[in-house]
C-alpha cells in the first residue's frame, strides 16, 4: 500500500490539512495516510489537532519559545531525516508558505520523494513581503511535484514561472473545506461552540488577529493605537485573541490590556473562532486564513498589510488592504461603522477561495498522478 505522509507544524497548516487526511482515510482505502508534526507551533497546533481529533503518528515537538528561523529550520530539517528514511512514503504533502513547509519540501527532495504542495501559486512578487513566506512559496515550488492551486489565478502565478500545466490542479483551498463544515455544524447544532459572557448583544463586534513578521516592532505599535483609539467609540467591543508570539504579546498587553472594550483572550480553537467571525461586525486581521474564510461567512475585512497574495476578494470588494498606519486604519473601521452602504457593499457571502470540496479534488489528482 502506498503511504502519503502529512507534514504540518503550524496552526494554519493544520486547519488546513486536517480536513484532508479526514477525507483521504475516509474515501481513499488504497493509501497509508500518516501525519508527522514538526510541532512549529506548540498550544496553537495542539489545539487544531484536538478539534479534528487527529493524533499525530511522529511529533518532532521542535518549538523553542521566541525561536528565530535559524533555529526553526534546522531543528526541523534535523529531524525529518530520520522520519523521512524511517516513513519511506511514496509521496509527501505540505501546506502554505512556513519553515515547516520549506523544509518538509527540502527533505522529501533530498530523499527524492515526490512532494505535493496544497496551497500552491501564492506570489505577492515582493520576497520581503510577507516575510519570509514568499521566499518560502517560491523555494517550494521549485521543490513540488504536484501543485494544488486554490484559485485559477494562483495556477496562473505558477505557470508565468515556468511549472507544466499538467503538473497543477485548481482545488479551492482547504480552509473553505473546514470552514463551512464548521459553519454547518454550528448552524445545525452538531457543533458547540462556548459561551461568551465577555460580549455585549447591542454593541458590534470587531474581532482581531494579527502575527506577521514584517509588521513587528513598528507596525505593531500603530495596530495597537488604532485599537485603542477604535475602543473609545461606546458603539464597538473589541475582541482580540492574541498570538502567542512575544514579538506580539509584548506590545499588544502594553497597549491595550486596561482597555474597556477590550477582550484580549487566549488563542480560541477553531469552533469557537469560526463562531467569532460568525458574530462579528468586521474582521481586522493580517492572516491570511481569516482573509480567505470571511468571505464565505459574509464577513468585511480589513487587511492591516500593504500587498496581499490573495487578491480576488480584494477585487470582489469584500477585503480591503488597510496597512498598519494607525489613522489609515481608524478611518476605514469608522467608515464601515457609520456608513451602511459602504458596510453593505463589503459584506456579502462569496466563495471565491473555493467550494469545500478541495479535499476531494486533490484525491483526485493524487489518484492520477500514481496512475499515471
Ligand atoms: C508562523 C509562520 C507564519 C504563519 C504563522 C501562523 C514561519 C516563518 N512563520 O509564524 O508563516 O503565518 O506561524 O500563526 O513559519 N508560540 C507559542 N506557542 C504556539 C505557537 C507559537 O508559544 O503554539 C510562540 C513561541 O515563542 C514561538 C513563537 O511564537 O517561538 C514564534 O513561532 P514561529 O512559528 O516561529 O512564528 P509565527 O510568528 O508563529
Ligand atoms: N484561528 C483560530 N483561532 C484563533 C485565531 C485564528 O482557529 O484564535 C484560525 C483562523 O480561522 C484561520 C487560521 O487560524 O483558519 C489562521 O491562522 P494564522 O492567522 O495563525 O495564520 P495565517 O493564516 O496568517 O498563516
């Protein structure tokens, strides 16, 4: 039997590839499907892995707090050479743009084992931005066997470098598979997800994320101050689950932890965040999962980065990119909060990342490519 080996290490990662090793050992006798955890991210991860109640066959368990990418990358490296030679798969699978997914890629390569990469063809055409996950796409594609585009235009992005059109398939993205599976589910009442006592029903919701590397320090500071400015506004409550990173931690319990109106809470898992941006009024976020999810809930997004590698809801006007200038920020919340129609032109139900059925379409690929 063939055995396809899963390797993710980060919350999104997991979000993102969970559902398809569900589907997969569900609908795809024929395959071993096994999953090795680099462990990038520890709680965050961990979380994800409980939600799909997936355990894990190998955890390298490699997070150190405050790692920088030196550390990251080849603690991880290290440790799939032996995981690699022991699992001897006949194909890998990696997700995204992270250390995990650079260096799942580089291994499986280096024991010449095929890789496919979900998520593939995201370019921002700025190395620098974000940092340093276009290098990271770029590097795994070069290194990638199959490529599971979500959209037609990321398959484009691929074959303006040069990758054989018979090599990629346009999949949707996966996180569109979990998402609405969890939408369902909480609409049908066979997920639960937990009380809020901490929200108010007659003020609106903003939920925030933010992580990005490029946007420490400086950056950092500027989306706290619009946070606190935006707090002052008695109409709004402000919920914020805050990354783990200390680069994060630091300015954001700074700046906005005696704040009312302000809810800084743990990392939610992901029943309880879908249901989040179920009930929020508009998502401010720098992630580029949030980025894709909103707008299948409906949802107006604020992007506080200035190029993004997602850009049909940018087109589709539902995403705007609003930097991390402080008043730039402000004013474009405030404008969604007092001017109904630039509200309602922003928050419409719209698919365009995919139709929660990449799962399937990337069996199917995976199918033809061992057929062939
Ligand atoms: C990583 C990815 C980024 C992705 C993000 C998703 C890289 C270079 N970066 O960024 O592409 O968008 O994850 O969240 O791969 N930490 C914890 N517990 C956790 C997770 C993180 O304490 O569960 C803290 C640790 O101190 C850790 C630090 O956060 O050292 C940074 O983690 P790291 O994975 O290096 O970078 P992220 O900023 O999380
Ligand atoms: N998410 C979550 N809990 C949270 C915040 C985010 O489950 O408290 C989910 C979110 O729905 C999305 C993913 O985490 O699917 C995004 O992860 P992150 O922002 O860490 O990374 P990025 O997508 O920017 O790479």
């Amino acid at each position: 039997m063939r055995r396809l080996l899963f390797i993710f290490g980060t919350r999104p990662e997991a979000i993102k590839l969970c559902p398809v090793v569900l589907y997969l050992r569900k609908h795809a006798p024929e395959f071993d499907v096994r999953v090795c955890v680099t462990a990038q991210h520890r709680g965050l991860l961990d979380q994800v892995l409980a939600a799909f109640e997936i355990r894990p066959d190998v955890d390298l368990d490699v997070m150190l707090p405050g790692q920088t990418l030196f550390q990251s990358t080849s603690r991880i490296l290290a440790g799939l050479e032996a995981v690699l030679a022991d699992q001897q798969p006949s194909m890998v699978f990696v997700q995204g743009d992270t250390t995990t997914t650079f260096c799942g890629a580089l291994g499986a390569f280096y024991r010449q084992i095929p890789v496919g990469h979900v998520e593939a063809g995201l370019r921002t055409g700025d190395m620098l931005e974000p940092f340093p996950e276009e290098m990271n796409r770029v590097l795994t594609t070069r290194l990638a066997a199959l490529h599971f585009a979500a959209t037609g235009g990321a398959a484009q992005n691929l074959i303006g470098e040069g990758i054989d059109p018979a090599t990629i398939s346009v999949t949707g993205n996966t996180c569109i598979d979990a998402v609405l599976h969890v939408r369902d589910g909480l609409e049908n009442g066979t997920m639960v997800s937990r009380d809020w006592p901490e929200l108010d029903p007659n003020k609106k919701l903003l939920l925030v994320t933010a992580h990005r590397r490029e946007s420490f320090g400086e950056g950092f500071e500027q989306i706290c101050l619009a946070l606190a400015a935006l707090a002052h506004r008695p109409d709004v409550q402000i919920v914020y689950p805050v990354h783990p990173n200390p680069n994060v931690q630091g300015p954001v319990n700074r700046h906005l932890c005696d704040l009312a109106n302000v809810h800084l809470i743990e990392p939610q898992s992901y029943v309880p965040f879908v249901d989040l941006m179920r009930r929020a009024h508009i998502l401010i976020t720098d992630s580029g999962g949030v980025q894709e999810e909103g707008p299948s809930l409906g949802k107006p997004i604020l992007v506080m980065r200035d190029k993004t590698e997602r850009p049909e809801a940018v087109e589709a006007g539902t995403v705007k990119l609003v930097g991390t200038d402080r008043n730039r920020i402000v004013s474009e919340a405030v404008r969604l909060l007092e001017d109904s129609e630039a509200y309602q032109s922003m928050a419409r139900v719209h698919n365009p990342y995919g139709d929660g059925h990449a799962s399937r379409r990337i069996l199917d690929a995976t199918r033809s490519f061992f057929n062939k």
